[in-house]
C-alpha cells in the first residue's frame, strides 16, 4: 500500500487504465470483474476517492439492494490513536474484504475510515464515515464517529446534523449533548461574528462553556483516558447499554476480544438477551478463539511440540462450534438474508453435512448474485451424496450464470468435465473440457482429462 505521494507516474497511468477497465465492466454488468479492478486501485490509492465511489457503486449494483445490517467479523473505526500504521494497512485491507460482501456493512465502513485516518486519507475516511451513516441514518455509533470527523475539517453543519440523528435516537446521551454546544460554539467561531470585538475574551468565554470538562478529569485535574471516562459514566448509570457497547466496541478494534467479551457479556444481561447483543458476544468469542488458533498455528510452525498441535485442534474445534453458533444466529434472527444462509451452508459443507447444506445453499440462491455460486455448491453436495444426474443438472446451470472471470466459473466446468467423464458422457465431457480450456488451459489436471477423453471417443 502506498502514500499518495510514493505513487510514481507509471504506477498511476497504470492504476487509471485499471480504472477506466473496471467502469467499462461495470457498465457490462461484469461485477465481479470490476471489483477486482476498483479494490486495486483503491487499495493501491486510498486517498482517490473517486477510486472508493466506484469501488462502493460496483458493489452496491452487483447486490441490487440493500442488506441488513451486519457485525460480521469487522472493527469500528474513529479511533485513531488504537492502531499503528501496519496493523491500519491489515485492518484496511480485511476491511475491503468484508465489504466486498455487503457494501452496506457499517462496522466494515468505519473501520475503513478509521484505518485510512491513521495512514493519513483524512478526506477518504470522511467519504466513509458518511457512507457509514448513508447506511443505516439511525446509527448512534456512526453519527457520533462522522459528527466528530465534520467537526474536525469545520463542516459544522453536517457535524450538527449527525447529533441530532443521535439525540433523536438517544435523547439523554450526555456526550451528544456537549458534542452539539462545542460545535455550536465552534461554528460561530469560524463565522467570525466576533471578528470586530475582543477575540480573546470571546474564545475564552467559549472554553468556558464548554461542558464536560469535569468528567474528562479526575481529581487532581488528570485528563482521564476513553476507557476510564466510559468506564464513570458506567458507574455512575449502571443501566445505560450504549456505554457497554462503546467499551465493547472500543476494545474489538484494538483487537483485545477477551476484554471486548467481557463487556458483550454485560451487555447482553442488561439489553434482556437483545438478540443484536447476543450477536455481537459471538462474533466477539469467534474472533477471540480466531486469534487463539492463529497464534498456536504460529507456535507450532516454530516449535512443531505435541502439546502445541492438541492445543491448536482443541481451540479448531472450539472455532468451528462457534461459527456454527454465529451462524444458525443470524440466520434465525436474518431468516430472509442469503448471505446468512450461504454462509452456513459452506459451514456444514465442511463438515460433511451436505442434505443440510444443499437446503441452506437453497434458500441462499434467492439472492440473484449469488446463484449461479449457489447452485455450484449444491451440485458438490449432490455429488457427495451420489446423486450425480442432479449434481450434473446444477453444475451445468451454474457455468451458464457464472461470469467468466469468475474462479467459480472455472471450477463448475472442470466439475462437468470430470463427472462427465466419470458417468462416461464422452462427448460432454470434450464440450465442457474444450470451454475450460479456452479460459484456462492449465487448470488442474485438464490437459491430461482431455487426453482421456480423446482416448476414449476413439475407441
């Protein structure tokens, strides 16, 4: 990943080819294709925005309609002095990823901005945080994050605009309360009202009147850290949900999981077992065991001890059974979003439980960008289960949605060739071997299937 000014010039024609390749593909409904192009270039460049607009737009026209929201496994941003500039390029780039999946996903968008705060794209990430807030308007967390990051480049209209989404949602949140005076305060400032009076005395008095300086302080005037002002305001309204949250949400980017548990955990004991709490503590135990078995794999990779490999598949296991649990989650609290069901349905794929899966991928495919994957998927459980005339059926559909810069693409015909082969359909076996050839020719072992093939409509 690059500064804006480390971009040479070749590096740049390069980027804008790229560019122009991918409005030409979207413009072809080639999605898919586009987005490989657009997450370049924007990675690449993060301080284009033009690059991130058409990288949303693509997204956005390739799903058609908006999600509901999602926590799926992505960090808030807004938080700049929680992350270094490295772990801000892998939190970008993760960011991508899960945006690649649900355009519309809040968290995944303020960590994006969040991230490209830290590497210095001040402009990029307030495209983001108002994405964010374009997302879902009711947001308390992303109005509180953009209205912050208004405030800092003197948009103090938008900035106010952002409060009062959240004091209508939350009427009683002190901080948006003293966040609106210090801006109102601020924009009169920057109009220069006062210009012809005692400046000063003005400035001053609008110290003065800002609120909350008490409660940023302990008693022997310290400021207090995030964590310790979040953590009075709990004391002090044990019952108020939203100061959980924001401690729970401020330890998942600074990726301590066990402590953002901890407080997801309360969270959900004073939200009454509110299922988008419970949602959350699991997404935070996945990642926390998610962490754990990443390091082990590490460990393991240095020291290769028994010990370590049985930690390593005792925490896989714990893994896996909380995937399942996330998933069957989501999809009984989303029953109607595809995403949810696509995703639970790669979860029992795996573990070989294909009638299941095959009913999940089902319900997925109702999502038109989706299908064509979809019905890949199910022909591999047909095929698992030995039901080859249905898995050839679904195989053979699926090639014909799939685009052909799809990896999918590739695969579904290779699966044609090779289980036409196998059901000694020589000649479907040739067509669809000859179509993965004109694309790829050295996929897998197909110079060598081919060879069979040829072998045998000679006989």
């Amino acid at each position: 990943m690059s500064n804006d000014s480390n971009i040479s010039a070749e590096e740049r024609e390069r980027l804008q080819r790229l560019f122009a390749n991918g409005n030409k593909q979207m413009m072809l409904q080639s999605y898919d294709y586009a987005n490989d192009m657009f997450k370049e270039c924007f990675l690449r460049d993060p301080g284009n925005i033009i690059y991130l607009k058409s990288f949303l737009e693509n997204l956005k026209k390739k799903y058609g309609g908006k999600k509901k929201k999602s926590f799926f496994g992505m960090l808030t941003g807004g938080k700049k002095e929680a992350s270094t500039e490295k772990r801000a390029e892998v939190i970008l780039k993760s960011s991508i990823e899960s945006l690649q999946t649900d355009p519309w996903n809040v968290n995944a968008l303020l960590s994006t901005a969040g991230a490209c705060e830290v590497l210095g794209y001040h402009d990029t990430a307030i495209e983001l945080y108002k994405a964010a807030v374009e997302s879902e308007p009711n947001n308390v967390e992303a109005n509180k994050i953009c209205a912050k990051a208004l405030r800092e480049n003197a948009d103090f209209d938008g900035a106010l605009l952002c409060v009062m989404r959240v004091l209508k949602a939350r009427p009683n949140d002190m901080e948006a309360e003293r966040l609106q005076k210090d801006i109102t305060i601020e924009k009169t400032i920057h109009k220069g009202k006062y210009a012809t009076g005692d400046s000063s005395k003005v400035r001053d008095t609008a110290a003065n009147m800002k609120s909350g300086i008490a409660e940023n302080e302990d008693a022997m005037g310290r400021p207090l850290t995030y964590i310790e002002q979040v953590e009075r305001r709990i004391k002090k309204n044990p019952n108020d949900l939203a100061n959980y949250i924001d401690l729970a949400q401020h330890f998942y980017q600074a990726a301590n999981y066990e402590k953002s548990e901890e407080y997801y955990k309360q969270a959900v004991e004073i939200s009454k077992q509110d299922p988008e709490m419970i949602e959350r503590l699991l997404d935070a135990q996945k990642q926390k065991l998610h962490t754990q078995v990443l390091k082990l794999k590490d460990e393991f990779a240095k020291n290769k001890t028994e010990e370590t490999k049985n930690e390593f598949y005792k925490q896989k296991e714990e893994l896996d059974k909380k995937n399942l649990e996330l998933a069957i989650h989501r999809i009984k609290c989303h029953p109607n979003h595809a995403g949810y069901h696509f995703e639970y349905g790669i979860l029992l794929q795996k573990q070989g439980n294909f009638k299941e899966a095959i009913a999940e991928f089902q319900n997925a495919k109702a999502d038109s960008s989706r299908k064509g994957e979809c019905l890949l998927a199910i022909g591999q459980c047909f095929q698992q289960i030995k039901q080859y005339k249905l898995a050839m059926e679904h195989y053979q559909e699926s090639v014909e949605l799939l685009s052909d810069a799809d990896e999918n693409k590739k695969r579904g015909l290779y699966l044609v060739a090779k289980l036409a082969f196998a059901m000694e359909d020589y000649a479907k076996a040739e067509e669809y071997g000859h179509r993965l050839a004109a694309v790829d020719f050295s996929y897998k072992d197909l110079g060598e299937l081919l060879d069979k093939v040829a072998q045998k409509r000679k006989i």
